[in-house]
C-alpha cells in the first residue's frame, strides 16, 4: 500500500502511475468530472476558500488533514484501505476460499451492477444538494455542506475507479453514463427514485445527510463484507468520510430542535401559529419531515422479498451488516426471516427463506441504527421539559416498494382506508404549506459566528475549531 501523493494529477494509494493504461483512462475522465462539478456542484462555491478536510493516508489515526482550500481545487483521489494478508471469504457459497483480487467472470454483470448503482448515489446526492448553499444558515453549516458534497464526489471517484480497473469497455462507458444522468432529469434521471427527489431546503438536507446517508452506510458496509477485496477495501475506507455526513445531519436537526424548544419556553406556548410568527419551526412539522425522509429512505433497500439478494449473498458479492458478528452458519440455507404482508385489511408477519429477505434484514438493521438518533432528539425535548415525543414511523407507511407498495397504512402501523388517508396525510407528511414556511426561512447568514434564527448554533466547532471560526473566506 503505497502512501498518498499529492503530486500526482490523480491523487491515489493504489500505485496508478505503474498501470499506464488505466492512468490515461482515469486522466481522460477527470476533466469531465471537473466540468460536471462545474455545471452540477455546488452553487457559487468557485471562489470561496473553505476549511475542509482531505485524506492524507487511510490509517485511522491520521487520515485526514485540515485547511482552507478553493472548491474546484479540492484533490479528489482514489483510496483503498490497506490489503488483509491472505483475506478469506466469509459468508455465503465461497466461504472458506481466497477473496477475490479480480472479477469472476459469472459475477461480472452483477458486480458491475452494483457497483454502478452505489456509484450513481453519489452525484445525485450532489445534484439535490446544489443550491443549498445560497440558503446557508451559517459559515458552519456552509462548510460542513462542502465537505458532504466534497466527499460525495471522492466516493464517485472510487466507484469509477472500479469500474475502470476491472471492467474494461464497459466499465469505461458506465463512468461516462455516471455523469451523463442527472437528479430529476425527466430524460435521463439517477437509477434510484430518491435521489431524483429535490432537497429544497436545510431541513431536508439535514434529514437526508441523517436519513439517506445512514442508507449509505448500511450498504457501504455490506459491500465491505464482499469477496470482491478490491471493492471491499474501496467501501470500508468510503465508510470512514461517511461518519461525518450522518453527523451533520443527527447535529443539524438536534439544533433545529434546540432552537423551537428554547422558542416554545420562552413564550410559554406549543401553538404552531404563534411559533412560526417567531420564526422557528414547530416540532410537528419537524415529525412530518422525519416520516418522509424516512419512509424514501426504507425504501431505498429494495423489494421485501428478493431474488437477486439471495444471489448476491450465496455468491459472496454482498454481505450482511456487520457479518462478522452473526452466530449462524454465513451460508443461511435453511433459516427463515419474518416479512409484513397484508392480509384481509391487515398487517401480518410471515416467514419466508431468510436468503430471499436479506433486503429486509438490512433494512431492519437499519431502522433499529435510526431510532437511536431519533432517542437522543427526544432528549433535547424532554430536557425542555416538553411533553411531546418525535417517532420514526412503522415501516409499512408510505411505502413505493415491494409487497407493501401502495398500501395506505398510518405512521402507527394501521392499515386505512383511501378516505381516512386522504384526510390526514397533511398530519403525516410535509403538506405544500409546510414546505412553504419552511422555505421562507432560508436566508442566507455569511457572517463569522452568526446563526440563522430557526436554528441554534453547535455545541462545538469543527475541529477543535471555536464555533465563531472563519470557516468559510469569501473572496
């Protein structure tokens, strides 16, 4: 594993200047990526000097450094965490034999697939998130949009990397289509449904960077698990940027909180109307927020029930979340997973072969990681003093995938009828309204330590940083 240099056009630890012919490949893409960051990153960023951090090794204790760094200058490379000596496959119909360091050929089109489809999440994120910086609440906030986004460019790069490295032609067109399709595109749109959806202000952004992002990590570490080493070491490092994007958003949506909860004490009131004319946002319409993003998000884990998952999982392309740390056999032949159908107007468990439920699996790993941020949110309110609780709703409500797509079920897990449904969804899901008010309060605030009204600075800054820290130099 060679060390990052950053004398190199493409910075990397993956000894690129001794594969001439993939270091053209990867050199011939690199100014159309600069140029789709040009067309689709961040908003009027070019000439800001940004305190960001960049990878300087992949070794946990000193990965990273900081500094202010022009946007468009910012080094995205390619980064493999180092190689496991002699690396066993652990799981699946493989276990026991030599992870792979190239690509089978009867798994060729299958990895190829997924690694295109996490490749093609990280742009969209980009894309949605692309005015967003003109509405900042803070040079906080401001910065840690820019690392987010930063750093879902690098994860593209890793992806590209792979696809370059070991999928020849095809793999060369497929990182040319990465950056051909755009979110919302009505021609040309990203491969999965919520990354074509708008993040049209910091509430949302705040709840897809802890939502959808937390999405991201779940895969990132069932892809870890891979018997496909290279990708395995691509994701696990990927897994180390991704922290910080979840961080922002559980910080981001716990200082919301922070500052309708201060609000509410200090004029002695929970009504939405009063709140608002104080220009903070009420926490019903934050748990409208929170059973939107959530339920896009659950559905970003796929079909209940799933072929392909059983497939990926006995050929070894794709674990389970931390599969390391399961007692059963890692080959799951004979186990069975209970998933919800609907049966005679209700919501029923059924058992079903566990190798054809492991989109549910993780998905149920993923609810059971969410609900701890949405524990230490109700601590802030709770400490206020305020009795009013935020849920994650049941994962039957508002789903667009599998078994339970289309069927109307309240977010306390009751199935209801198509009148009772329309009556409510403005008590569960952000109305026009909603969206409406909260859109008016994006303004943008650029001076050191200042913080929008609706939202209450950070306990601490970035970086052992003070939160007044010039964290953002507008040139």
């Amino acid at each position: 594993m060679s060390a990052i240099n950053y004398s190199d056009k493409i910075p990397n630890n993956v000894n690129l200047s001794e594969d001439r012919t993939l270091q053209r490949a990867l050199e011939h893409w690199q100014p159309n990526y600069l140029q789709w960051w040009q067309d689709m990153g961040p908003d009027g960023s070019q000439n800001f000097d940004v305190y960001l951090r960049t990878a300087v090794s992949v070794d946990p204790q000193g990965w990273a450094q900081f500094g202010h760094v022009k946007m468009p200058d910012y080094r995205w490379g390619i980064f493999l965490n180092a190689a496991e000596q002699d690396r066993k496959i652990h799981f699946g119909d493989h276990i026991g034999e030599a992870a792979w360091q190239d690509v089978p050929g009867e798994h060729r089109a299958n990895l190829r697939r997924i690694i295109v489809t996490q490749g093609d999440t990280e742009p969209a994120s980009v894309e949605q998130q692309r005015h967003l910086g003109l509405t900042a609440p803070s040079q906080y906030d401001l910065r840690n949009l820019f690392q987010v986004n930063v750093e879902e460019g690098r994860h593209l790069w890793a992806m590209v990397y792979l696809l370059h490295k070991y999928f020849g032609r095809d793999g060369r067109e497929e990182a040319e289509a990465l950056l051909e399709r755009n979110s919302g595109n009505a021609d040309n749109p990203r491969i999965l449904e919520a990354f074509n959806e708008k993040t049209p202000d910091w509430l949302s952004f705040f709840m897809f960077t802890y939502f959808t992002d937390r999405d991201g990590k779940f895969q990132l570490c069932a892809l870890a698990e891979s018997a496909f080493d290279p990708l395995a070491r691509t994701t696990k490092f990927m897994l180390t940027e991704e922290a910080h994007h979840m961080f922002v958003g559980e910080s981001g949506v716990g200082r919301v909180i922070q500052r309708t909860v201060n609000a509410m004490n200090q004029l002695k009131t929970d009504d939405v109307g009063k709140l608002r004319a104080e220009g903070v946002i009420d926490l019903p319409t934050i748990q409208r927020y929170i059973n939107f993003h959530f339920s896009v998000t659950i559905d970003l884990f796929g079909a209940d029930q799933s072929s392909n998952a059983a497939t990926f999982y006995s050929s070894g392309l794709k674990g389970r979340y931390e599969e390391g740390k399961r007692v059963d056999d890692h080959i799951l032949k004979g186990n069975t997973y209970k998933v919800l159908e609907v049966h005679n107007g209700q919501l029923l468990e059924k058992e079903v072969p566990m190798l054809n439920a492991l989109n549910e699996v993780l998905r149920d790993d993923y609810i059971t990681d969410s609900k701890g941020g949405v524990d230490r949110w109700n601590r802030i309110i709770e400490k206020a003093g305020i009795p009013f609780k935020l849920t994650v709703p049941h994962k039957a409500f508002h789903r667009n995938i599998g078994t339970l797509a289309g069927v109307k079920v309240s977010p306390d897990g009751r199935v209801v009828n198509e009148q009772e449904w329309n009556q409510k969804v403005e008590e569960w899901l952000p109305s026009d309204q909603d969206r409406a008010y909260v859109g008016s309060l994006m303004g943008r605030v650029t001076e050191t330590g200042k913080f929008a009204n609706w939202i209450a600075p950070p306990v601490m800054g970035i970086n052992r940083q003070p939160v007044d820290f010039e964290y953002v130099r507008f040139n």
